[in-house]
C-alpha cells in the first residue's frame, strides 16, 4: 500500500478523532458555566468592600477548609474555560473568522489570568493570611479581590463578544441568538462600571452578585 493510499485511509479516522476532541472541548464551555454557579455557592457569602482585619479573620478561620477545596476546584474549572477557548478559535478560524478566533485568545487569556487572581487571593486569605494577624494586609487583599471582579468583566464581555460576533458572521447561529450574545456582552461590560461606593452599582452590590454571580457578598454583620 503506497503512502498516499495509506494517508487516505486514515484521513477519515483523523477527521473523526478531532471532531471528537472539538465536541468534548466545546462541552468545557457548558462546564465553566455550570461549575462557576456551583462554586459560587461553594465559597458562599465572602467579606464585603471594607471588611476589617477581625472580620476577614473571623470568616476565614471558620471556613478555611472550605474556601479552600473550592479555590483548588475553581483552578481546575480554569481549564474548562481554556478548552473551549481554544475550541472556540479553532472553529471560527475554519469559518473563515480568524478575526474573532483571535479575539477569543486574547480574551480568554487576559480573564484566566484574572480569574487565576482572584482565586489566588481568596485561597491565600484562607491559608494564612487572613489569620495572621496582619488586619491592614488582609482587608487590602479583600478589597483588591473586588476590585478584580469587577475588572474581569471586560475580558469576560470581550469572550462572550468573539464568539457571538464570530459564529453571527460565519452564519452559525440564528439572529434570535444573536440578540441574546448581544445583551450578555452589554450586561458584562455594565459589570465593569459598579464603582459605586456602596449600593446595588457597588463591586459588592446586588448586580455583580446576582448578574454574573461575581463574589457573593457576605451580609452586614461581616
């Protein structure tokens, strides 16, 4: 059997191996979504903006193991989202929206890595930090995590905007869908204005928690 026979042959095969991997890899969307919602309840009601030292100590001592076991899944649930941003580039580049599939890169870059971050920050108050003694660094560290929950909400629009646009122009999906990508991305980008100081518009107000589920603020007793 010649080479190019044998190349034929196992042409088909290879086609279904990636359209396999393809699917698995744009399932890891579904999964970022769905495990992002659970582990949201798994950190439960975190300090507020302006948390003291006592507080933060107070809670993170009484759920250290907690907070801790959802950090370590919240890093694995990273690779869901980096999954299907790659799965995401691979298909708009084959329908011709190199464009868009770059965009996804990018932007899946730059929220992974605030993402990485965040749980980064809550993982190290709950390991020493918070307990530490150090009230003036852990309520600083408090307030930088809500300052990056609100800051990912551009990288997140951003996501959400390649792959809307980038399947729209490809012809991929339906107008109806289209509008719905629409008013997410809109809905994310109004995630990065809640600079308010306390409030519904708050980094730890009622829209970043109940709109993209950004940090459950804790109640006022914290």
């Amino acid at each position: 059997m010649s080479a190019s026979t044998t190349a034929m042959a196992s042409s088909p095969s290879a086609t279904a191996q990636r359209a396999m991997w393809d699917r698995q890899w744009r399932t890891a969307g579904i999964q970022f979504v769905v495990f992002s919602i659970i582990l949201a309840f798994m950190y439960g009601d975190v300090p507020r903006v302006g948390a003291s030292g006592d507080a933060l100590a107070a809670f993170y001592g009484a759920h250290r193991t907690r907070i801790l076991i959802a950090s370590t899944l919240a890093g694995l649930n990273t690779l869901n989202l980096l999954w299907f941003a790659a799965s995401l580039r691979n298909t708009l580049v084959e329908a011709g929206q190199e464009g868009w599939g770059t965009a996804a890169t990018v932007s899946s870059a730059a929220f992974g890595a605030l993402y990485s971050l965040l749980i980064t920050i809550g993982a190290a108050l709950a390991y020493s930090i918070a307990g530490s003694g150090n009230g003036a660094l852990a309520s600083g560290l408090n307030d930088l995590a809500w300052a990056l929950a609100v800051l990912i909400s551009f990288p997140r629009a951003m996501l959400i905007m390649s792959g809307v646009f980038g399947l729209w122009r490809a012809g991929m999906t339906s107008n109806s869908l289209f509008t719905v990508g629409v008013v997410a991305v809109v809905l994310g980008v109004l995630g990065g204005t809640t600079w308010l100081s306390g409030g519904f518009w708050a980094p730890d107000g009622d829209y970043s928690r109940f709109v993209f589920l950004t940090r459950p603020a804790a109640r006022a007793g914290w």
